[in-house]
C-alpha cells in the first residue's frame, strides 16, 4: 500500500480509509449568518428575476452598508442561491463573429455619448418606439424619448439631444466638443440634426454600416431595458407602458449594477467620481 500511496501522493492513512469505506461524507459548508441573508436575497431577486449573482450580491451590499452591516462576499451568495435554486438558468450560445471599429467606452464623462433607438409592442399591438443617449463613460441614461405606435422623427432626436446638453451642462451649449456615436438611421444623418447637433456643441459620428457592434454600449443597454424592465412587467396598452418608462430609466441610472463601473450603478460611479474629483 505504501507503493501505492507514494505513486498517487496521498497518505497512507488515507489511502486505507477511501479503501475501506470508513471516509466520513464531506458536509455542504455554510455559515451561521446565510440564514439572514437568505431572505434579502430572496426578496432580490424576487424583484429582480433577470439578475445574475454578481449583480444580486452588489444590490444585496448596498442594503448592507446602508444598514451599517457587513458586505457579504460574492462567492457567499452564489453559494447560496446555488443550494435555494435562485441562481439564472445557463444559456450557451455560439457567439457570432463581430466586427468592432474603434473603442466605444472613453476615459471620462461627456468625452462620447452613444445613442440608439428600441422598440417594444404591448400585449394589445400598440408599438412603443424610443431613443435614448447614454455616456459611453458612467452609463448614465442622460435623455430619452418614446412615441406610440410612430417611428422616431429628426425633431425628436433634435429634442433629446438639447435635453442631453442642459441637463449635463446647465447650458444650451457644451463646453467642449463631445461625440455622439450613433448609427445610420434617417433622423440621425438628416442634414437639420447634424447642423442642430454642431450649434449645440456635439460632433455626431456615425457607425459602419451593418456594424451594429461599433456602438456596442447602446446594443447593450437595449438588451438591459428589455431584459429586466420589458420582458418581466405588464403591459397590457401603451397608456400603461408610458407611465412606466420613465421609472425604467431612472432606476437603471439609480440602481443598476455595471461589472465596468466595479458593481456601481451609473449614479453611484457618478457620485463617487464627484468626490474624488
């Protein structure tokens, strides 16, 4: 047996105990507090049904330090929504080639703004159509414009872009140049918004075309909304979904958790920029 226990690099006696069935059946390790921490997930992610793990465990450590507790690790609460099956079902896809032209995410706020348009239909057919313009540095929502059963027109684009610019600046001009990165659609390119856009400070920039990946961060955040806000609530008409939508985008800002802004949603990163600055 030694021979044996030397060629596998085990120990003798333990070699003889696996042998003779005499090894004690490794218990599931847990610690004394998930029993509290067990309903504050559940409640998570009983309003949150989309989230993963990570972003459960940084809602879950906001609460925390609010509360002047502890934050509890993210291996913790994997663990336990492993045992209580609250963890997402895997989903494995093959993952298309993408092209990518340039780096979309920048090094500060108001240097790129990123835009794109959604659409979503109510359970009685009215279509919701929408723009929005996020910075490609904190994430933050910054202006956002929804129509009923219309597409989105230059005016509105227009509209939203001077938006952007008063609440970032205080002004109805910026500062300093900022590029806004969108793609090709008509209310974009139309020679009114691109001349709107310059008095306005902006520098419009467009993507390839059919390279929807080269404003990757607005792809992402359509998928965000419609994932954790349209696919899980009620929509049953357009008057509904209307009043809902703005709570959508303020909650994204307030609370969403961004693996890029270190599990910070876009206002934390904002106000923890701010404070350091």
């Amino acid at each position: 047996m030694k021979a044996v226990a030397d060629t596998l690099g085990v120990s003798r006696s333990n070699l003889h105990e696996r042998v003779s069935g005499k090894t004690k059946p490794r218990r599931r390790y847990h610690k004394a507090q998930d029993a509290a921490l067990l309903p504050l997930i559940e409640r998570l992610v009983a309003k949150r049904p989309t989230y993963g793990y990570r972003r459960v465990t940084a809602v879950l450590n906001r609460k925390l330090r609010a509360d002047g507790l502890a934050p509890a690790n993210h291996k913790r609460v994997y663990r336990i929504m492993k045992v209580h099956n609250l963890l997402l079902a895997r989903k494995y896809t093959e993952r298309p080639e993408q092209t990518h032209d340039g780096k979309v995410v920048v090094m500060r706020s108001n240097l790129r703004w990123c835009s794109d348009g959604f659409e979503f239909t109510c359970w009685n057919g009215a279509v919701m159509r929408g723009a929005f313009i996020i910075d490609a540095h904190d994430r933050e929502v910054i202006a956002w414009r929804v129509v009923v059963n219309a597409g989105i027109s230059g005016s509105d684009i227009r509209d939203m872009m001077l938006e952007a610019v008063e609440r970032r600046f205080g002004d109805c001009q910026a500062p300093h140049p900022v590029e806004v990165l969108t793609d090709n659609g008509a209310p974009y390119t139309a020679k009114d918004t691109r001349i709107f856009a310059r008095q306005l400070g902006l520098r419009p920039c467009f993507t390839p075309v059919r390279s929807p990946q080269s404003n990757g961060l607005s792809e992402a955040f359509v998928n965000t909304l419609k994932r954790d806000y349209v696919r899980v609530t009620p929509l049953p008409d357009a008057e509904t979904a209307l009043g809902l939508i703005d709570g959508w985008f303020e909650d994204y800002n307030e609370n969403h958790p961004h693996s890029g802004l270190k599990w910070r949603s876009p206002r934390e990163f904002i106000a923890a920029q701010t404070a350091t600055a």
